[in-house]
C-alpha cells in the first residue's frame, strides 16, 4: 500500500500512516492546506518541482542497437553464424576462387530474418500505440479560494480535488465530504458496480476496494460530487503500485522460443558429430594422399553441416509467424511479438477478467417484478433494442404490461443518468444502474412517447444511510407525483399499497413476505435489486388534479426528443422548484422490482464451449463479488450451476498446498487482489500449465506480464495494461482470443510441417553421403571414379539441393491450410518437443528412404556394385542420383503436411506447394541440361531412360511413408477400441 505522504523533505509529513484511518481534517493539517481554500499557485509550482509530475514511470525502451543485436541471439542463428565462418574458412583454404556462394546464401537468409522481425516489432507497436487515447487528462482543483481546472500531470499532494459526475479522478486522495459520490474503480479493482464514498473515516485498514473514505487514480465519478485532498501522485498512487509491482514482475519466453532454442543447441551438437564421423569415416575409408585431399575431406564436411542445419527455419519461422500476426491483425488481434501468436497455440488454461472482458461492462436490467408476474427483457448493453418476454411468449396488453411499463418509466424519471447516440454508438453519463431503466424503458413499444410534459421539480438524493432517493414530477396539467427507488426493502418500509394492474391494492404483511421473496430469488441468481415505488401529490399540483391520471402511463421519455431530454425526461428545472424531503416519501404505492445484472457477451459461451472442447480450462478471476461471478461462470458454461468460488480472503487464509489445490480444482476466483491473481499465474504455470491471461484493469497487469501470453482489452483496457500484454484485442471480444488459439494451433502445425519437411531432406542428404563413403566399394563408386577420394554427392550439388528445399518449398510449407482438425485435440504439453520420438522416427524413415533409393540409382548406371548391367560413368550416374534426391525432396512435403493423414488428402489444397514443387523440377531440369549449370554443379546430360528411372525411384518416398501412415492409423484406432 503506497504511503499517502512524500518523502523526507517534501510538503507532507513522511510519517502520515494510511490516510483512510485519519480523520480528513489530521489529513489536511499533514498536507498544510486549507481544506476551505486549497494550495496557493506558489505552492503548487513548488510542489510539483519537489515531487515530479503526476505521471507513472514510462516504460523502459531500448535502442537500437540492442534490438537488433536481439535479432541474433537465437541459439540456430548463432550456429548459422557459425556456418558462415566455416564456409568462408573452407573456401579459402581451397584458394578462394570465385565467391563463397555458400556462406553468402547463409548470411543474406540470417539478415532478411532480423529485418523482418525488426518491422514485425515496430508495426505492432505503431497497431498498439493507435489503440491509445490520445487526450490529456485534466482534473478541477482548489487554488487560493478559485476552482480552476489544470492538467492531471500538475497534481500535487496537498491539492483539494473538485469532483462531480463524468470526471476522471487525477490522483489518490482523502475525501473532505462527499454527495451522493459513486466511482466506477473497475479498471483498478475489477468491482464491476460503481462504489459509493463516504467522507466518514475508517475504523481499521482495509482492502482498496473497500476504502470508501478514499478515491483513487485513474478511476471514474458516475454520480454525484465531492472533494479530496490529494495524498499520493505518480508512482506513489495505487495505479504507481501496480505499475512498480509489473516493472518487477519477469516475462517469460514462450514456448516456441524455448523450444527453437532447444532444437537450435541441439542441432548444434549433431552437426558437429555429423562433419566429424563423416570427415574420419572418409579419411580412414579412402585415406589422405595431399593437401587436396585434406581440402576434399573439409569442404565435404563443411557441406554436410549446411546440409544438416535447416539455415532456412529461422526465416521461415519468421515468415510464417509475420503471416500469422498479418491474418490475427485483420482479426481484431494485434500481436507484439511474433513468438507469441504460436504461445496462444500451446495455451492450456485461459485465466480471464469477467468486467469487461466476458461481460458487456453495461449494467442491463433482465427482470422486472410486479404484483402481476415477472417479464424477461432481452438485449444486452446500452443500445435500446431488446424483447419484452413472459415465459418465452411474447409481452402482451394487460396487468402485467401496466405494472412493467409503471416500473420502467418511474425509474427512468427518477433518474440522474443521461442516454445519448453518438455516431451509432449508444452512451451514457452517470450512473450505469440509472443508465440501465433509461435503456429497458425504451424496449416497451409507446412508453418513451408517455413522458411528454413532464419535468423535474424536486428531489432528495440518494445516499447511502437512506439507500433510495426521490424526484417531484409535475405534468403540464399541474398534476404532481412523487417518484422512488431504492433498495426494495427500505422502499416498502414507506409503502402502504402495492400497484395491480391499472389500479392498486392494500400491501398487507402477505404481500410484503412475497415481494422480499422475490427479492431474495433474485439476488440469488446475482441480480442487483432495486425497488420503484410512487404516489400522487396533490400537496405539489399548481392545478387540481384530474382525475383518474395514471402515473405509470406518464412516466417515461419523449422517443426523439434531443440527446440530453432523451436521456434523462423531464430533467428541465421548473420555474418554482418544489421545497421536497424525506417526510414526502410516504404512503407510497410499490410498482415493483427490477434485476439488474452486467451481462455476458453473447459471443463468450460458445467461444468458451469451444476451447473446452479443445482441451483449455477457463477460470474467471474477478474483483467481482462471487455471487456475480459464479453466476455469469455457469451462464457462459465456464462451471456447472451451483459450482463453487473462491474469494481473495478465502485464499489468504490457505497454506500453499491448500492454494495450489484450489487453483487446480476451482474455476472462478472473486473479490481477489492483483497479488492474486499473479499468484494465480504462477501456481499455474509451476504445475506446468501454459497461460493466458486476459484483462483490462490496471489491476490485470502484472498477472499479463507474468503469464506466458497477456492479452489485454484494446477498446476498455487502460494504457498500463496494453504495455504489459503481448497481444492487444481491438475488439475486446473473448471470442477472438478463441480464433487466435486456432490460428496458433494451425500455425504451430505449420512449424512442425517445415520441419519435418527440411529434416526430411537434411536426413537424406546426410544418410546419402554417409552411407556413400561407407559402401563405396559394394555400390561401384570406388571403381568407376579415379579420384583419390570418392563421394556420390559433390559439394557443390548438396548445397544446390539446400537451396531448392530449404527455400520455396518450405516456405510454402508454412502457410499450408489447416489439414487436420487443430480444435480437436488437447493443448500440446509444455514439456512436449516440437519434434518428438514419433516424428524423428518418420524423419529417420523418409531420411533412409530418400538415401537407399539414391544409391540405388547411381548402382543401377555404374558398371559392378549391388545392381550389375550399368555402363554409364560416374558424372552421369552421379548426375541421376543427384536428380533423384531432388525430387524426392520436392515430393517430401506432401508426406510431410500431416502425421497421420495420406498425403493425397487436399492434395490440390495448397497452390503455393504446387507451384514451389514445380519451379523447383524447372530448376533442377536446368541444372542437368544447361552446359554453364553443368559446370557449376558437376552434372552431365541425361537420357529418357535415366530420367525414368530417377522419377520412378523418387516417388518411392510417397508409397514407403503412405505405407508408415496406414499402419500408424491402424494402430491408434486399435487403442481407441
């Protein structure tokens, strides 16, 4: 809790404790101001040079520099730089002819990767930076005697806030009084209802959402006004501790970053196995005679590292990641990173704000009860479209509607709140609960046209000790009525008849028994009641009453009228205000109650039914109260009826073992801290969990920072809290968090799909020449080559392949449509390996495939060896083999798009493979038949029937691994049974 005085030195006293246990006038003499006149302009200038602008800390940038050397601290860019300096040391060894072509492809694919996850980072910020409001916050003070308003970045403590309705609070401070004063401090506590304040001083310390003496930074005044003195600034505020609290809370790396890393050092350790065992086995197989044998023997094994290492994932990777973030964007989902679109794919548990983010953040009334029944209004939020049902039938004429249309219509002139349209969008000023009978009296066809005439003319306010208010409404007529609302309970302690249709009945004990019953039945279901009663006041009319008037038929808005009237009816001021108080609430005629909930967007349930079907739990985490929040949790399906919730209280009185079983069982916590909520993540995450965490408040943030992947509200969500996250909904809609874990699960699918694809080619490309200088003897190789050191690939021919596999292909490999069903399956573990034993086997396979076949082929022209009948030399077999690994590599990514599925399923599905595949047939055609290539790559001419057989023999890579799959299929429906 931050202190409410300044430090050593400053204005304030360093030694005032918490300012909401202190009498408001100990506060001010702390602070030296004079609660009646407030600082003199002298003394603020002074104070704010002493304590700084009333800003929060901004968040820490780094340069340049740092983030592009960032770019190159993969662990698989490293060893690729590590490939560029071998390449370049074996190129001049050899005498440095020409360029090393090789080392410059490595070098241009590492570059192009950290300028395009350099302008991923900078879009996403200017996407993330569009999202802020763009306004200076400004506050109304006392100095020297005069209101005036000033920025909020000039507050300084020892400043008396002036507040009313619609202002933005500037700072923390200690109330001096306050009237009728509710401020919505959802942003800061997650309370989705706003709290009335109360300048009474607290007995004893307590949680911020219960300091009714105090109002706090960042928040907002719905109703009423009061006056403060400021007790904290900046960093000191409540939202500075919060913002202190995220600086020292860690990000973690996601697990896709964690996982390359791993792959990368891996990869690291075989490639250098690789070139060695393959150096040895040649130097020890066919000896070393000279200096250009040693050359051979380095060149060649500096050739199967490239040909190891995939030099084209970290491109890739990025590409497809780029892609992924474009397609989330045009989703109303902006990404900061490019790692963490894959992070949504591996999320396991959601934790979720409920105000705002599974709710509309619009208090809406659902029910009104009278005497008559009940009616259902449908339509959520502000916008004043909805149905009026009864047991699913339509509303009709009679007692029910008279009784409905009463309630609304009184409640909608008893009211402070405005209702406007705004370029289509429907908003409000003041109290949302006011808001809300604006809203539903309007959903009655003719009741807004009833309020024509009528206007204000007086009223005793609402307050806490009273817990209802009342208005004077006169007619044109000069009829007068009294109108009320409040809590139901103290609303029929002033009632003596109960309305009945058009007429109204005696309210008997009986009565008020059923009506506190229903009262009870809506709370219950985490409905805020509030009562509407009225009576005729003959005491007020200018002019004698006519008879037979009803109320009820009178008591609701103009429909057209301008956006103030429209909004609240009957609010104009009459020329001779009547002189109202309490001992006018009396006899009063109770029209009935409504239940007023925030609702759940409509889009959440099936967004949430979704991701349980793909194995994600969801658990609210609210600073609601439990009731509430259970409720709204059963509606979207988030628990069972009746399932159980566990408050901020609750889990401090548990040791740790008890802490980390509630959040293993239960799925809703209510009335909870942001201490909680981070204690929340990181429980989750200890038992291995991968989380997301969604929110918009800025007590959200440090749980967003800490969880594997923040999502905050782009629309509600404050600027602390977008910071904080690593993915921004600008539509603040849950249902797009749900697509973004599709589109992570599909994107993640695609890395595997790269990967098992490059390896694929990598594998054979490494068993090909291995096993080459191995069984040289047996496949004819050492007798039809009069070189000292004999190879079935040339250097120069596996770095061609590198090119043709790790490019086009692989890229098109990355944006492959969804094959199998990515919602179908559980979230993958997160100690599970992006390449996993079940993949390594089916590369192992395609890699002994791709290699068998090869030397077969080079067997079958090669006079001798395995396969006798061949009179070709060793340039044209060679040449036949090199083609054959080829197309056997172009034909690979189809036996790579899915583990289990043919590679015949949406075979046509995928234009860009298509068109990869045959460029790459083009450009090896080319290598074999045009003299300059053939040169370059060591080929020579080939005939129909070495074409033939090269094709022939590539395609045995589908039919092995159709064969794999088959079996594998075969085996995971034998489990299932």
């Amino acid at each position: 809790m931050p202190a409410g005085g300044a430090p050593p030195g400053a204005a304030p006293d360093p030694s005032v404790p918490d300012p909401s246990v202190l009498d408001a006038e100990e506060v001010a003499r702390a602070h030296r101001v004079d609660p009646a006149a407030g600082l003199s302009d002298a003394e603020a200038s002074a104070r704010l040079v002493e304590h700084g602008p009333n800003e929060l800390r901004a968040a820490r940038t780094h340069p340049l520099w740092k983030r592009i050397v960032a770019q190159f601290a993969d662990p698989l860019i490293i060893l690729l730089l590590a490939a560029v300096v071998i390449s370049i040391a074996a190129w001049i060894i050899e005498g440095a002819h020409g360029a090393p072509v090789d080392a410059i492809v490595i070098a241009v694919i590492i570059v192009a990767n950290a300028v395009l996850g350099l302008v991923q980072e900078a879009r996403a910020e200017h996407a993330v930076a569009a999202l802020a409001e763009m306004t200076e916050a400004r506050s109304q003070v006392l100095r020297a005697g005069r209101i005036v308003t000033v920025p909020a970045a000039e507050l300084v403590p020892g400043d008396v806030l002036v507040l009313a309705e619609g202002d933005q609070v500037g700072a923390d401070g200690r109330l001096l009084r306050a009237n009728s004063l509710h401020i919505a401090e959802a942003s800061l506590t997650g309370e989705s209802q706003p709290v009335e304040k109360d300048a009474a001083t607290l007995s004893a310390p307590a949680s911020i959402g219960d300091r009714n003496d105090m109002v706090f930074k960042g928040t907002a005044v719905t109703r009423g006004t009061g006056r403060a003195i400021v007790t904290a600034t900046g960093m000191r505020t409540e939202m500075g501790a919060i913002a202190t609290m995220l600086d020292e809370t860690e990000s973690e790396a996601s697990p896709l970053q964690t996982e390359v890393g791993r792959l990368g050092r891996m990869l690291g350790r075989v490639v250098i196995v690789i070139a060695l065992v393959v150096m040895v086995t040649l130097a020890l197989v066919e000896g070393i005679h000279s200096l250009a044998d040693v050359v051979t023997i380095l060149l060649l094994g500096v050739s199967l590292a490239v040909a190891a290492v995939p030099e084209g994932l970290p491109a890739v990777l990025s590409v497809v990641l780029a892609l992924g973030v474009q397609r989330m964007a045009k989703r109303n989902a902006v990404v900061k990173s490019l790692s963490s679109v894959e992070t949504l794919g591996s999320a396991s548990v959601i934790c979720t704000d409920k105000t705002g983010t599974l709710t509309q953040n619009q208090m809406t009334i659902e029910r009104v009860v009278t005497a008559s029944g009940t009616v259902e209004l449908g339509g959520v939020g502000y916008r004043p479209v909805g149905s009026a049902t009864v047991g699913g039938r339509p509303l009709e004429a009679g007692p029910l509607r008279e009784e409905a249309e009463l309630v609304l219509g009184a409640g909608s002139l008893a009211n402070d709140a405005q209702l406007a349209e705004v370029d289509g969008t429907w908003r409000i000023e003041g109290d949302p609960t006011e808001a809300a009978f604006l809203v539903a009296a309007r959903k009655l066809d003719g009741v807004p046209e009833r309020a024509a005439g009528f206007e204000r003319t007086g009223e005793v306010p609402f307050s806490s000790e009273r817990k209802m208010m009342s208005t004077v409404h006169r007619r044109g007529d000069g009829t007068a009525y009294v109108l009320s609302k409040g809590a139901p309970d103290v609303l029929l302690g002033r009632c003596t008849r109960v309305r009945v249709g058009d007429g109204s009945a005696v309210l008997d004990d009986a009565g008020r028994e059923r009506i506190l019953g229903e009262v009870e039945a809506l709370s219950a279901n985490a409905f805020r009641t509030l009562g509407v009663a009225y009576r005729e006041a003959p005491e007020f009319d200018a002019v004698p009453a006519v008879s037979g008037v009803d109320a009820g038929r009178a008591a609701a808005p103009e429909d057209g009228a301008t956006a103030s009237a429209a909004g609240q009816p009957g609010r104009a001021a009459a020329s001779a205000p009547d002189d109202v108080d309490e001992t006018h609430e009396r006899d009063l005629v109770f029209a009935g109650v409504v239940g007023i909930i925030d609702p759940p967007r409509p889009e959440v349930r099936p967004a949430v039914a979704e991701a349980h079907a793909a194995g994600i739990r969801i658990i609210m985490i609210t600073g609601d109260h439990p009731a509430t929040a259970a409720r709204i949790a059963a509606d979207l399906g988030i628990i069972e009826p009746g399932g159980p919730a566990r408050t901020g209280a609750e889990l401090d009185a548990m040791d740790d073992r008890e802490f980390r079983d509630a959040v293993r069982n239960v799925s809703v916590f209510a009335r909870v801290s942001p201490a909680h909520k981070l204690r929340i993540v990181d429980v989750l995450q200890a038992d291995g969990q991968v989380v997301a965490m969604t929110g918009d408040g800025v007590n959200d943030a440090p749980a967003l920072k800490s969880a594997d992947i923040g999502i905050a509200m782009g629309i509600t969500g404050t600027e602390v809290t977008k910071e904080a996250a690593r993915m921004v909904l600008a539509d603040d809609d849950f249902a797009t968090i749900v697509e973004a874990v599709r589109e992570g699960r599909v994107i993640f699918d695609n890395i595997r799909k790269f990967l098992r694809y490059l390896l694929y080619s990598n594998m054979g490309e490494v068993l090909t020449v291995f096993l080459g200088v191995v069984f040289a003897g047996v496949l004819g190789l050492s007798q039809a080559s009069g070189d000292a050191i004999v190879v079935p690939l040339l250097a120069t021919q596996i770095l061609w392949i590198n090119l043709v596999t790790d490019s086009a292909p692989a890229l098109a490999m990355g944006v492959d449509p969804e094959i199998d069903d990515v919602m179908a399956r559980p979230p993958r573990g997160i100690h599970d390996r992006v390449i996993d034993g079940r993949m390594w086997a089916g590369i192992a396979s395609t890699g002994l495939t791709m290699s068998i076949a090869t030397l077969l082929v080079i067997d079958v022209f090669l006079p001798g060896g395995l396969i006798p009948g061949g009179t070709d030399g060793i340039d044209v077999a060679r040449t036949a083999g090199f083609t054959t690994l080829v197309f056997m590599a172009l034909l690979a990514p189809f036996n790579a798009r899915s583990e289990y599925s043919s590679a015949f399923r949406g075979l046509l599905s995928n234009r860009w493979l298509l068109a990869a595949v045959g460029l790459g047939i083009v450009l090896q055609v080319l290598v074999v038949t045009l003299p300059p290539l053939q040169t370059a790559f060591g080929t020579a001419p080939l005939d129909w029937a070495h074409w033939l057989v090269a094709i022939t023999a590539a395609t045995l890579v589908i039919w092995v691994e159709e064969l794999r799959k088959a079996w594998m299929r075969w085996r995971r429906s034998s489990r299932r049974k």
